[in-house]
C-alpha cells in the first residue's frame, strides 16, 4: 500500500476561487515581498548589536550610529515580515493544505511554539527601542543578539515544515514516533544546507539596507554616505559568497530530477537558473565598484540586480517544491474544481497592485522617521 494515501488528505470540499496558475503567482508573489523584511529582521539584530560592540562608548562613531539606525528600524522591518507572511503562507494553505497540514501536524509541539518565540523576540526589540533609557550601552547588542537568535530558531522551525511537506512518506512514521507532535525533519539531507543558504542570503540583504542608508545620507552627510555604501556593499559581496557555497551544497541535496531541470532539462527553470547566476555576477561587479568609489550609482545598480537575483531564487524555490509534490499533489489539483469568483479576485487584484505604492509611500515615511541623524 502506498503510504501516501494514508498521510495526504483530500482538500475541503469547496471549489479554488480561482485558477491553479492564478494563485501560484499570488504564493511566490507574497513570499517576495515577505521575504525581503523579513531578511533584515532575522539578522538585522545581529548586525546591529555588532556595530554597536565596536563602536564602544562613542556616540558619534559611524559604527554606533549605524548600528542604532538598523536597531531602530527592526521593529518596522518586523512588523512588515510578520504581516507580509501571512500572504503566502494563506495560499500555500489553498494550494497545499493537504501536505503543510499535515507536516504541521507531525511537528505540532514546535511548529505551534514559534507564536511564543516570535513574541519574545518581537519584545527583545522594542526593549532596545523604547528601553534605552533603563538600558546600558554594554547591555543593548546583547538583547538584540538574543531577538536575532529567537529569530533564527523561528526560521528553523519553519525550513523543517517546509521540507517535510515535500515529503509524505515520513508522516505515518514521524507520527508513530511521537503523536505529540515532538518531531522535526532533522533527517533531511536538504535541511542543513538549505537553512544556512537562506541565513546567508538574510545577512546578503541586511547589507544592503545598509547601502540604501547610504544613499539616503548622501544629500546630509557625504563622508557617512561613502562609508555606509562601502560597509553595505562590502557586507553583501562577502556574505554572498560565502552563501554560494552553502547554495551550491543545497543544490546539490535536492532531487536529482530537479538538478536535472536546472542544467538543461527544462527550459523555464534553466533559464531562470542561468539568469540569476548571471545577474548576481552583475550584483557583485556594481558592489564592487561601490566598495572602490563609495558610489551610490553604483551601489544602485547592484541593489537592483540584486533584487532581481532574490525574486528569480523564489520562483526556483516555487518550482523545487512543485517537482517534489507533484506525483501527489497534481492530480489532486487537477481534479479540484474551479469555481472563479470575480468580483472578489478582481477586488483581491487591485487591492494587491495597491499595496505595492502604499508600502513605497509607506517605507518611504519611515525611512525618513528613523534616520534623522
């Protein structure tokens, strides 16, 4: 008996409000704009408690000021991670319901912590923030350390979910093994690798908030300007190739069927694997310009190419879980009905399109708010 038929259950009875396709776009859409906040706010605090340690004492040091102006901004870049999150992680319900139930179920006792540690954490931040005064200098980059860990524990947590959904033949047995929910996924060869190649790349972007505080000083500070682009251009061109060899080592641990796609038996996903290794040699030829001149047009160039490199890597991460689920999830899909309700997509749409300019306005405001020094 096929195991699978015991630990994937069927979808609610009631129709997709629209097509597969439709919605596949809104999940890998969602997770990019998830995944950029939420970056900064998984290894913000780190980064900042770092600059913080070496600027000591002295307030006027361009390491404790960046370090304060990252600070400040985490619990805006939380906020954004948090509520950007629930996007994706609503259509990976619709479309995957019947497999990231179920590996939630399987690990329920850490999956359901995480609402704890997200809290803890979240406080951590605003402690700093709104703390200060109650707070030592010395005492600071230590709670934003402990946040940016509690952080990564949550980040853990959910590679294990995400990773187990892939694979429905260990649910019967992880469950046997304790009914409780006290499971993760730490048998699977991609975990490790997949985890560390997404905190790198966390680390990647975080150094470019640190460019784009330098191009907003450029008209108050020009001394600051260079030095920030140089500090976030360097940080992202040193962490990104630290984090190909951990992408390589992911690549490496996933199906053979899907390396097989990247290397030229499938177009779409060829294409989209050879692009982005383009445009992240064309990232790190502007960071290093950036890094020699302290050039903002530079340092622009590679934050694009950059994000560019970031959306085509979602996509991949889209296509890696379709090749992995589809022998389950396919025909389960295909037999769903479809039932398009227009009048609330078409509204969905707008409002979707809409949030793009209000978080520009909106990100704007607060960047301005937070970095006035």
């Amino acid at each position: 008996m096929d195991i699978t038929q015991l630990s994937v259950g069927a979808y609610q009875p009631i129709p997709f409000p629209a097509p597969v396709w439709v919605l596949q776009t809104l999940l890998v859409a969602g997770f990019f704009m998830h995944a950029i906040p939420m970056n900064v706010a998984l290894t913000g605090g780190v980064t900042s408690a770092v600059l913080l340690l070496m600027g000591g004492k002295d307030e006027t040091a361009y390491t404790t000021r960046t370090g304060r102006q990252i600070a400040a901004a985490l619990p805006i870049f939380t906020t954004f991670a948090i509520t950007n999150g629930i996007v994706p992680l609503l259509f990976l319900q619709v479309l995957y319901g019947p497999l990231v139930y179920s590996s939630s179920i399987v690990m329920a006792l850490p999956w359901f912590s995480i609402l704890f540690l997200i809290t803890i954490a979240y406080y951590g931040i605003y402690i700093y923030n709104y703390g200060k005064g109650r707070m030592s200098l010395s005492k600071a980059p230590w709670v934003l350390i402990a946040s940016s860990m509690l952080f990564m524990v949550v980040a853990f947590i959910f590679s294990n979910n995400m990773t187990l959904m892939l694979t429905p033949e260990k649910f019967v047995p992880m469950y046997q093994n304790s009914p409780a929910g006290a499971n993760l996924n730490l048998t699977e060869p991609s975990l490790i690798p997949r985890y560390l190649h997404f905190v790198t790349a966390a680390f990647s972007v975080t150094g470019l908030f640190i460019g784009c505080l330098g191009i907003y000083q450029k008209t108050r500070n020009a001394d600051f300007s260079k030095w920030l682009v140089r500090l976030g251009a360097s940080m992202f061109t040193a962490i990104t190739l630290i984090g190909t060899i951990f992408g390589i080592w992911f690549m490496l641990s996933t199906p053979e069927g899907f390396q097989a796609a990247m290397m030229g038996g499938d177009k779409m996903t060829t294409h989209l694997f050879r692009s982005s290794l383009g445009f992240e040699v064309l990232s790190l030829i502007f960071m290093g310009v950036a890094i020699a001149k302290g050039s903002t047009k530079a340092f622009w160039g590679g934050l694009i190419t950059a994000m560019v490199v970031i959306a085509e890597m979602v996509v991949l991460r889209h296509l890696l879980r379709v090749h992995m689920t589809d022998d389950v999830m396919g025909p389960l899909m295909a037999s769903q009905p479809v039932v398009i309700q227009w009048p609330i997509l078409i509204m969905f749409l707008v409002l979707f399109v809409g949030m793009f300019f209000f978080i520009g306005w909106l990100g704007k405001l607060v960047f301005k708010a937070y970095n006035k020094d």
